[in-house]
C-alpha cells in the first residue's frame, strides 16, 4: 500500500504540474485556448503511463492510478457544472470560454483514461492502445489539422486529409513506444503487438475521421476495444 500510495503522489503531482503549467502559459497567452487543450490532451496521457512502472504489483494498484484522472474528472466536472470557479482552466480547456464546454470533451476524455486504466491496466495492451489513440492520435489530428492547410476529407469537410495521417502516424509510433516499455508485462511477441497496433490505428484513423461530434472520443475507444477483441488481444 505504501509503495502504491507514493506512485500516487508522484504520478499526480507529475501530471498536476503539466497540467498547470499549461493553463499558465494559456493565461499568459503564450498558448491559444485550442493549442493549450491539445497540449493537456497528449501531454497529460503520457506523462500519466510513463509512471506506471513504479505501482506494484498489487491487484489493487491499477484503481490506485485510476484514481488520478478520476479526480482530475470529478474536478472538471464540478467546474462545468458551475459547483467550483477556475478562470484559468476554463481558458484552457474550451473554445467558446464556457465552464459548461468542459462538460463534452474533456469530461470524455477523463471517463475514458479511467476505465482503459481501471480495467486494462498495464497488463493489456488494449489500455495503452486506447489512451495513445486518445491522447496523441487524437491530439495531433487537431494540431496538424488545423494549423497547416491541406485537401479536406470528402466524407467531412471539417477534417483534412494531413489531419487523419497525423492521427495515424502518431498514434503508431507512441503505441509502439509504450508497447515496448511494457513488454515484461505481455506475453505476446514485439511482432505481434506491432501488427495489432497497426490494424487498430488504421481503422481507429477511419472513425475518427467521421463526422461524430462530440462522441468522436467514445467512438475510438469503442473501436479500439472491439478491434482488440477480434484480433485475440
């Protein structure tokens, strides 16, 4: 318990202190409002999994980690709802400046950690194909998308060609990244793992792509999961 306590401390306040250092330069205008959001949206993710080494082995330890983004949601929702006040993370955290924008998008992205952390865990590969496809596949179809002009997609004019191969290209390289970190804890082979991560963020890549709304987050990690599923993960 105490070894997991401190994993704790030490992942939270990691994570904590990237995300505050955002909402700084947001409120100083070094960062926009949208770029600020992606910059929490992947560095928040892998900040988060590069601590899971240091938790035991404890079956309870997953719940431990789950924990951190389960309290930074809790948080997000109280001020969406308008229960708590933070000027600061409003500003960074929506576009239209609405405490209640924090309610969509980020209250998804929260669920999501905590359930592919709560049930997948280290042990899986799932979890860390989901959060990767979350965080950086999904963060950096944003950023390139918007900030470099490209043909738009014929099936959503709101999202760009460079965008879904963005998403695409970075979701491969962080999964494998991750992948290879947590090996000891797999028993499937580095080809293997490989092959799966491709397929997954190839057709994660096509629905995210989709015209979804809100529910674009929910839909990959849907995918993921039943992708996985099919391929024996």
């Amino acid at each position: 318990m105490v070894a997991n306590l401190v994993a704790f401390l030490l992942t939270a306040a990691g994570s904590v202190a990237w995300l505050k250092c955002c909402e700084t330069l947001a409120d100083y205008d070094y960062l926009s409002s949208s770029v600020c959001r992606k910059f929490v949206h992947i560095g928040t993710g892998l900040i988060f999994m590069l601590f899971w080494p240091i938790f035991d082995d404890n079956e309870h330890a997953c719940y431990w980690a789950a924990a951190i983004p389960g309290l930074i949601t809790i948080r997000f929702f109280l001020i969406g709802m308008g229960v708590l006040k933070d000027e600061k993370t409003v500003k960074s955290m929506s576009r239209s400046g609405k405490a209640s924008e924090l309610l969509y998008g980020p209250l998804a992205y929260g669920i999501i950690f905590v359930l592919s952390t709560a049930v997948y865990w280290r042990t899986s590969p799932v979890g860390i194909a989901a959060l990767t496809l979350l965080c950086v596949g999904d963060g950096f179809a944003t950023l390139v998308g918007q900030h470099f002009n490209g043909p738009k997609l014929p099936h959503n004019p709101n999202k760009s060609v460079i965008g879904s191969l963005s998403f695409l290209v970075s979701s491969i390289l962080a999964g494998y990244f991750y992948l290879q970190l947590f090996i000891p804890f797999y028993t499937h082979s580095v080809a293997h793992l490989t092959r799966n991560l491709v397929i997954i963020s190839l057709v994660a890549a096509g629905v995210e792509s989709l015209p979804l709304g809100a529910w674009d987050n929910f839909a990959v990690f849907g995918t993921c999961i039943a992708i996985s599923k099919l391929l024996g993960w």
